[in-house]
C-alpha cells in the first residue's frame, strides 16, 4: 500500500498567521490526506481540531516539545486532542549533539520522553537536521543516538536534511526500515543556505526513496522551511508530483 500524503504546516506557516482557516481549507481542496501540525498561530488547538475534522484531514503528528517538566501536561494534552499516535519532537539542536556528553544527556531525555508517550499510548519519533549526520569519533551522530535510545523510539526521516550533510536518503531509509514510518520530502539544490522549492524540482531522488521504504513507509509529508514565492503553489505542485511517484 502507498504512503498517504501530508504537508507539514510550517511550510505554510506566513500565511497560516493570517488565515489559518482558508489555508488549510486549501491543503484540503488539494488532496493532501493529512497534516503535521507546528504550533496554532493564527487558531486554537480546539478549532483546528474541528476545521481538521471537518475537512477528514488526519493529523499525522503534532511538532512539540518533549513531554516533561512544566511541558508535559501541555505536550500530551495536545497530542491526545487530536488524537495523535506519534508525537514528533523536532527540537534537537548542534548543541544537544556537540559531543558524546551532550548526546548521551539528549538520548536520556528522549528515552524518559518515551516512557512518557508510551503511557499515553503514544510513541515518540525524531525529527532530523543536517547536524545529526556528522561524524563524532568516527561514527554518525545519528548511528550513536540509534544505539543509545529506547529501541521503541522511531524516526521522522528529512531526506532532504540527510542528503545536505552529504549522507544517501535513500540508504539511510532502507536502513532503518520499520523505525522511520515517516519521511519528510523536501527538495531543493542540496546548498544548505539555499531556500528549497516544490517536490521534483531540485536534486532529490524520490523514486530511490520510495523504493527504499517500501511497504514500511506510512507517510510522506512535504515540507519547505522556506521557499522562493508563494508556498501555496509549491505545496500544490508537491503533492502533483508526489501523487505521481507514488501511484
């Protein structure tokens, strides 16, 4: 079965600012079967969960903060609100991983936050920069985090970020197989000060990435931290092509 197809609203979030309501009433009209929220600028939590209801989007995820301290009650309360398995957190920095120290106290966190998601009946998966795919006495930052986290703990794969730091997508994805039921498919011209652009106009090679995940990969989720233009039109013209390679 192939993956359904969401956009992470960040991607959209200048605009979403202004009109929350006619954006995603957009991503709807569209196609797009679903949404990863990042924050409720512009709307409530309340009614995005209605207009999400409403327009049979499904929130593949909410982009949070761990669950602990004073931010757990908050991070779990959203989460469940929208009724959300995975609970993505996309906050590690370079100086979480700027050495063993540091990823060992990162990996800590993100086991304790497991434990946490798992009570709720949730699950914690990582979003990925370009940082994590350097290399700290001689391995990848990345290989580390997999070898010292909670096995339970899954991986929102940027393909996009991993090819930037000079890594395959591709092989990465086939590698960690069942543990990165979510991609993010973002394109652009591999230059990491570059703005990206729609899927299928930069350098990604998405028919090797999807080949790579096969049947593990639930979802591909389109993303731009930003783009040259209006977004809404890279957002469309996206989802054209990632219809396209996945039918």
């Amino acid at each position: 079965m192939a993956p359904k197809i969401a956009v992470q609203l960040y991607t959209l979030r200048d605009l979403t600012k202004q009109d929350y309501e006619g954006v995603v009433r957009q991503v709807a009209a569209m196609g797009y079967d679903g949404v990863e929220t990042a924050g409720f600028e512009g709307t409530t939590p309340q009614a995005a969960k209605q207009l999400f209801a409403e327009l049979g989007l499904q929130v593949v995820g909410t982009h949070v903060p761990m669950p602990l301290g004073d931010k757990k009650d908050e991070v779990i309360g959203t989460a469940t609100l929208f009724s959300c398995h995975y609970l993505t957190i996309p906050h590690i920095g370079p100086n979480d991983v700027k050495d063993m120290d540091a990823v060992k106290d990162l990996c800590d966190r993100i086991n304790q936050s497991q434990a946490i998601a798992k009570e709720n009946g949730m699950t914690v998966t990582i979003h990925n920069h370009w940082w994590e795919y350097a290399q700290m006495d001689g391995k990848l930052i990345a290989d580390i985090m997999v070898e010292l986290l909670d096995p339970a703990v899954l991986f929102e794969l940027d393909t996009y970020w991993i090819k930037v730091a000079g890594g395959d997508p591709a092989a990465r994805v086939a590698q960690m197989g069942k543990r990165a039921p979510i991609l993010h498919i973002k394109d652009g011209s591999g230059v990491r000060e570059d703005p990206q652009c729609a899927v299928g106009d930069g350098i990604m090679d998405f028919a090797a990435i999807r080949n790579a995940g096969g049947v593990n990969t639930e979802w591909w989720i389109m993303e731009a931290d930003r783009v040259v233009g209006n977004p809404i039109e890279a957002v469309q013209k996206s989802l054209i092509t990632m219809k396209g390679l996945l039918k």
